[in-house]
C-alpha cells in the first residue's frame, strides 16, 4: 500500500433534517432561539406512554424535486430519499461541484442504527395480510445499509465509495472519522460524512419504551402537557431520551482542494478518538469512554486545557448523563467548571445514528456565528451544580476548539474534535 500522504482534513459545508426543521437553515433558525421539535407521535398509532417523539416537519418525499410517485412507492424505507435530500443539501452548501474530476474522488459514507426497519414492517404486513406474492422485489436493497449513499450518488453523480459506518448511535462520528482518515490517506478528496434515521415506527417506539430508554410521560409530568419539555438533558427530572427522525451530513475536503476550487472551510477535523467497552450492551463503561475522549484530544495534538467546549451525547437519561459528566471530570479535572457543556438533544431529541452528523453540523455552525446552543428545559440538578449546561437560552460565546461526542448501543465511542478556520 502507499504510504499515506497526511493532508489536513476541512469541514466545508453541511445538510440536516431534523424535528426542527426539514433543511438546515430551517433547523438552525429554530435552534437558536432554544426552540424544540417534539411533539405526539402522528407517523403511526401507538399505545405507549412514551408517545412523544421529534418528527421531521413538512418531510414529504414527493416535494423532493428528484422524486415521483413511483420513487417514493418503491424505496418506502425512509432513510433512501432522506439521505439523498440530506447529501444534495450539503452539497450545495459546500459549493462543491461534481464533475468529471470531483465526482470520481468524492465518497459517502452515511450510518444508520436501524437501517431500512421502517420498510421490513410493510414488507411484513403485505406479507401476512397480502401474501407472499406482496412483498416488495425492492425490500432488500431498502434494507441494505449502503444503499442510502448509493443512491445519493446516483443522483449527485460521484462515483467513489460508498458505505456505511455502523456504530449504532455514534455512526455519525464513525462516518466522519472513517471519511477523515481517507482524505487524509489520500483514497479520495472529499466525503459526504453522516447518518440517517427514519425510525418513528410501532416497534421501535415500543421497544425503547420496555427497555425503560425513552421517556415516559404521565399525568403530572411537565411534557404531559408541554411535549416541547419532554427532552432535559442533565436536569434532576430527567427520565430517558425523546426519539427522533433525522438526518445529517458533513462534507469533508484535502486542504490543497479548497484553494483548487475555490472552497471555503468553515471547521478542520483535528482528531478522533474511538474505543469499545467490552462490557454491557446499553450500559457505558467509564474506563473506555474516557479513552475516547483523550485519544480524540491526543490525536489532535492537544491537550485536555485547549478545549474550550464540549457537545456532549447527554441523552436525557439518568446513568448516560452521569457517567458521560464523570467521565469528563475525569479528563478536564477542576477545569470542567469553566467549559461550556452542551446538549443538542435537548431540542432535536435522540436521532439514533444521525445524532452525531447533526450535532457536529449544529456545533460548527454556532461557532462560526459566536454562539453556543442551549441546553433547554433544563432544572438545575445537585449532582451538576459544577457544570456549565448553558441552560435553556443560546449564549454569545468565542470559542474555536471543541470536542463532540458520541456512544452507542453495543458499547461504541467515537468522539471527534474540531477547530475554527
């Protein structure tokens, strides 16, 4: 193999669709005014007390000017079209153009957590209900992990590889570290970095509930009549994440591409750090999520004293969000004090494998613009009385260096930090 040629890697532009908006210009107008995107579940029928659930408004993907009846009849798992929504809208933002010389060297790398399950329950109740004579000859490429970024390319016309990243609910950062270490490789110059999540199903919603993840609401709780409050991450009454559908891309460039066609970085990929707990399914161990984070710091060639934020994962669960602040009293010591920490989920809610691309999007967006996003409906809780949360409003802050991160079901970390241009 070639010895790799170490290029810098360059964050140059970013598409999201999420509870707060289905672009991301809508989603960052909200999200700087501390709104939230969560209300009751209209996507299916449930009987669930955990009925509250971030939706993407407006999504439709027949107002997509690239999709037909036909289109969206056959590729009816949602994270498809979503994906290539998602990679047209970052590209367009980057300013990157395919052609005959990008095309060839541009890769998409999109992760999911639960991948094509929304079209697997159609194919099963045409199957039970229909016959087998129903099920779609479309079910296994819905199902295939890799085939949201195939199609993306079929549509935005690059033709390097795609795959897909699966780290539960850190495949977004595994994507963007994964695409990082290619551009600086030398395999490709650009990647289309992120993850999609169309997981608003029966299900699913009934499956988090009985594994006690998501939050149940009942008769005297603050989002039984507020669904906008039902997400708190670090509050004392928080009681398990909001799911959500989203979906989130990044677009990474080789620094010797930005002046050859006249890119704009708004971020540089500085280090990864990426671990496993061989230790507990759903459970984090504190031990591997601390090495994440150093070894994202290390590879940087930082130290814990340069960081000057931290988006945390901050779920809104009461273990994750312990364990994630000790681990970082860990890393950062007394310093953590002065560190803002935030959570996006607070108003976007769990969007599985997407919550990282987003995230990380969200981030280097408030930084550009002086700002750090808030944590909402937060209520102070004693066992953080030390921690900046930036509760419930966005704050003017300058800042260029920070850390986001992000844990996964089957116990995977991946953290990412990055540093204005």
């Amino acid at each position: 193999m070639k010895a790799p040629k170490n290029r810098r890697v360059f964050v140059i532009g970013y598409g999201a669709a999420t509870p707060l908006g289905v672009t991301f210009k809508k989603t960052w107008e909200r999200a700087v005014k501390g709104e939230a995107g969560f209300g009751r579940v209209t996507r299916c029928k449930v009987d669930s007390l955990c009925n509250v659930v971030g939706e993407i408004p407006e999504w439709d993907p027949l107002d997509l000017d690239f999709v037909d009846a036909k289109e969206a009849y056959n590729w009816n798992a949602g994270f498809v079209l979503l994906t290539a929504a998602v990679c047209k809208e970052a590209l367009e933002n980057s300013g990157l153009r395919m052609d005959k010389d990008t095309g060839p060297r541009t890769a998409c790398l999109i992760g999911s957590a639960l991948n094509g399950t929304d079209a697997f329950r159609i194919a099963m109740d045409n199957y039970l209900n229909k016959g087998p004579l129903k099920v779609s000859p479309y079910l296994l490429p819905n199902l295939c992990a890799n085939l949201p970024s195939g199609k993306a390319g079929m549509l935005l016309g690059f033709t390097g590889p795609v795959f897909s990243p699966q780290g539960a609910c850190a495949s977004g950062n595994h994507a963007i570290g994964v695409g990082s270490r290619m551009i600086r490789d030398g395999d490709c110059d650009f990647v289309l970095a992120g993850g999609a999540e169309t997981c608003v199903v029966p299900e699913i919603i009934h499956g988090f509930e009985n594994m006690n993840a998501t939050i149940k609401i009942l008769p005297g709780d603050r989002a039984y009549d507020d669904p906008s409050q039902a997400s708190r991450p670090f509050s004392i009454d928080r009681k398990g994440f909001v799911l959500s559908e989203g979906g989130g891309v990044i677009v990474l460039a080789a620094e010797e591409m930005l002046a050859t066609y006249g890119l704009t970085p708004k971020a540089e990929v500085l280090g990864i750090g990426w671990t496993s707990d061989a230790y507990h399914f759903t459970r984090p161990r504190t031990e591997t999520v601390i090495r994440s984070i150093k070894e994202s710091i290390e590879d940087a060639g930082l130290e814990p004293g340069d960081i000057q934020y931290v988006n945390t994962h901050g779920t809104s669960t009461p273990r994750g969000d312990s364990i994630e602040v000790q681990c970082l009293r860990t890393v950062f010591g007394k310093r953590l004090e002065r560190i803002p920490i935030t959570s996006n989920k607070s108003q976007i809610g769990h969007t599985l494998g997407a919550a990282a691309a987003i995230e990380g999007a969200l981030s280097i967006e408030a930084m550009q613009n002086g700002v750090i996003l808030p944590t909402i409906n937060h209520i102070p809780d004693p066992e953080f009385e030390d921690i900046d949360v930036v509760p419930n409003s966005a704050r003017k802050h300058a800042y260029d260096i920070f850390i986001s991160n992000a844990f996964g079901f089957g116990g995977t970390n991946c953290c990412v930090v990055f540093r204005g241009t």
